[in-house]
C-alpha cells in the first residue's frame, strides 16, 4: 500500500505531460486566483512621469544652495495637468502631490518648509537633489516584468496590471473536473428518499471542493452499481480534465468503479493509500483526463480530495502546491491508535500563547456528517504513532486560520 506522500508525488507525476493544461485570455476579473501563462512586462513605467511627493515648490536645488533662499514662484502644476513648462531659471514652482515635475527642477520642498511671500517663497533650508521627487520608473521600468509567468493574480496583481493597461490577462484554464456519485442507494436531493436511499451529498461538497480549489465542477448523473450504469455514467466525463467519483471503490461486491474504469481505458496507478480516512482511493490517467475514485463515506471523500485531488487541480490549473499551510502544532487531546496508518483528525485549530494547538472532533467516523464541516485543520498522525500525549506534536494541515489568530472571529 502507498504511504500519502508517496500517493500525491505519483499522481503529480502522472500529470506531468497535460498540467498545466492550454492557456486563455480573459479579462481582469476572470483572471483573478488564477495562474499567469505570461510574463507581464511594462509597456510603459510607473509612474509614467517624475512626479511630486509631496504639495509644495519644486525647484533647481543649485537655487537654493544655502538656507532662507528667496524665489519666484513662476506657475503652479497640479496632478493630472498636461506637463508643464520648463522651470525658468532662479525660479520655483507651486506644485502638488502627483503632479508632474517641470523639466529644469530636481528637488521638490515641502510646503510647511516654505513661507509664500506674494509671488515669492522662501525656502528655509536648502534645496537636495531628488528630495520628495518620484522619478519616472522608480516603481516599474519600461520593460521590466512586472508580473512573472506562473504568478497568481490575487487582487494587487489585478491593480498592477491594470495600472500596465492590460484589461486581460492570459491565464492557464480552469480545469473541468466530472463529479461522479454513485450507489444503488444514491438519490439527488430534489427527491424525498424511500427507505434505504441516502440523498447524494458528496457531489454538493466535491463541487464546493472543487471551486476552492480553482476547478470548474460539472455534476454527472449519479450512476447505480451495475456495470451497464457505471459505463453509461463513466462514457459522459468523455473530454473533461478530471473525473472524481465517490463510493464503489471498497472490495464489496457491488464495488465495480475500478472494473468500470479499466474498461473505459482508465490506466489505474494505484487504488489503496495507507490512511485514515480514505484507505480505498484509486488513481489513473484515462488519455489527458486525470481520474480519482474516492471513497464513498462523505468524510473520507472530503479528506482524500483535500490530499490528493485539490494538489491536482491546482496543478493542472498552474498553481501553486496544495495552497495550504501545513505547520507544526500541538495535540489538545490525547490521541491512541494502532500503527500502519496515517490518521488525518478534523480538528479545531486554535493560537494559544503563540503556539498551533489542534483539538480533533469527538466524532472521527467518517459516515457522519456532523463531522465534515466546522473544523479548521487536518491534524496528521503518522503511521508509526500509536499512543500520543495531550501536547503532543503533530503537523497540522490548515484549511482556515485558526481561531484566536486574527480579531475576526
Ligand atoms: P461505498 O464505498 O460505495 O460502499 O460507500 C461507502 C458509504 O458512503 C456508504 O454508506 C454510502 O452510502 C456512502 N455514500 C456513497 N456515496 C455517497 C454520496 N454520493 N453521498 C453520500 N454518501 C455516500
Ligand atoms: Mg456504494
């Protein structure tokens, strides 16, 4: 069985050859969380002229050579203003916070340094070369890059580029992932359940997964657990990036996912990872699609999509590692279980005194839906762990910042 490292380097492995996947120019707005296929280079600078700092008088500093200088204010430029004329000689200007420096001054005094004497100021120190003056691509220079390829365009890499002129971006694709319920006991939740039927709630947090993790979901019919059902379900994923299905993966009688896939040509790499919860989860390629069988169980599913399939999208959409932090914290609780397995606990997640203390959920059965939502991190019990103290150390894999570390929650 694969250790979960192990697991998550060979399907990224695997995906070598179609992530990221094409790439496409979509505007600002569509753009944003998602990965540059281009390096943004500068068309013009920033700021695009020497600018002031600061309201006040721009001048020649060698006007101004010792303090109590005495000059004629000749014009005033405000921001936003054509650029103005050369600054005559011996003389200032009156000038203001992003206005354009006059060609001939190189230092701008600050108006509280100045007394205004009718058509004079007076400068009470002297002039400094470049004193409160912005030069032109000081922030950008024309042609540097701006924004590199890969970069995530988070709302800063939005304001700068669009500072650039650029109103689109050319970004990697979403990918389009086919979200696969399946169950002879499986209804949508438009319908009432008969006895023995369970409403599919899988697909509702697999496609809330699945945005999080910068995907685009496409909710597939939900097939029974007969051949004939699974491949016509299976034959629908036909062109998407990836296929997710949950449930038929175990060694049950009526767990034909795998027998299903290998039929449509699925290349299965692996189908058991040595963890808790998640044990049954399988990986393939089927041509360019990426294929995940995870387990049934609506925490299992959850848990094993966070590991393993949120890296992948991430991946095939250009971005950045799972987008997680995962640190060092302290246990809340004491923890006994056998060893072989990697546990992964739905804890609370909480900064006491400086320091990541994870609290596991009472409830880690991965059936209950009680226990796939109001947790914070993923507490990771290694295999060969079997009896750990309150305080004990663990990694914690963060899903949401921890209570107590910010002044919001
Ligand atoms: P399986 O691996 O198919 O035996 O499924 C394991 C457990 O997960 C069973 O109790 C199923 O009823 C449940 N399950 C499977 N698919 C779903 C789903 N789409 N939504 C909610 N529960 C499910
Ligand atoms: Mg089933």
């Amino acid at each position: 069985m694969l250790e979960p490292e192990e697991a998550l380097s060979r399907i990224l492995e695997a995906l070598a050859d179609v992530a990221p996947l094409s790439t496409e120019r979509v505007s600002l707005r569509e753009a944003l969380g998602r990965a540059l296929a281009e390096d943004v280079t500068a068309s013009r600078a920033l700021p695009p002229l020497d600018n002031s700092q600061m309201d006040g008088y721009a001048l020649r500093a060698s006007d101004a050579l010792g303090p109590g200088a005495r000059l004629r204010v000749a014009f005033e430029v405000f921001a936003g203003t054509p650029p103005p004329p050369p600054l005559p000689q011996g003389a200032c200007c009156r000038i203001y916070t992003g206005a354009p420096i006059p060609e001939g001054a190189d230092c701008v005094e600050m108006q509280e340094e100045v007394s205004r004497q009718g058509a004079f100021a007076r400068f009470r120190r002297p002039g400094e070369q470049g004193r409160f003056v912005r030069p032109a691509g000081l922030d950008v220079a024309l042609g540097a890059v701006a924004l590199p390829r890969g970069a995530v365009v988070d709302p800063g890499a939005a304001g700068l580029a669009a500072a650039l002129g650029r109103s689109e971006l050319a970004v990697y694709r979403r990918p389009r992932v086919g979200l696969l319920a399946t169950g002879d006991e499986i209804v949508p939740v438009d319908r009432v359940p008969e006895p023995g039927q369970i409403v599919d709630s899988n697909s509702h947090a697999l496609f809330a997964a699945c945005l999080d993790a910068g995907a685009v979901p496409v909710v597939l019919p939900i097939a029974r657990d007969s051949r004939t059902s699974l491949d016509a379900a299976l034959e629908t994923a036909e062109g998407l990036d990836a296929l997710v299905s949950t449930g038929g993966v175990s060694v049950g009688g009526k767990d034909l996912v795998k027998a299903a896939l290998a039929a449509t040509g699925t290349r299965l790499d692996f189908w058991r990872v040595a963890m808790k919860p998640g044990k049954p989860i399988a990986f393939g390629r089927r041509g360019r699609m990426a294929v995940f069988g995870l387990p049934g169980n609506p925490a299992s599913a959850l848990v094993t999509f966070e590991l393993f399939v949120r890296p992948a999208l991430r991946r095939l959409g250009g971005l950045p590692g799972r987008g997680r932090a995962v640190l060092p914290a302290r246990l809340a609780t004491p923890y006994v279980k056998p060893a072989g397995l990697t546990h992964y606990l739905r804890a609370r997640a909480r900064v006491e005194g400086g320091v990541l203390v994870v609290e596991p959920l009472q409830t880690q059965v991965s059936g209950h839906l009680s226990s796939v939502t109001g947790f914070e991190a993923l507490a990771i019990v290694p295999k060969a762990a079997v009896r750990l103290r309150r305080g004990g150390r663990v990694e914690a894999l963060l899903l949401a910042p921890p209570l107590g570390s910010d002044h919001t929650r």
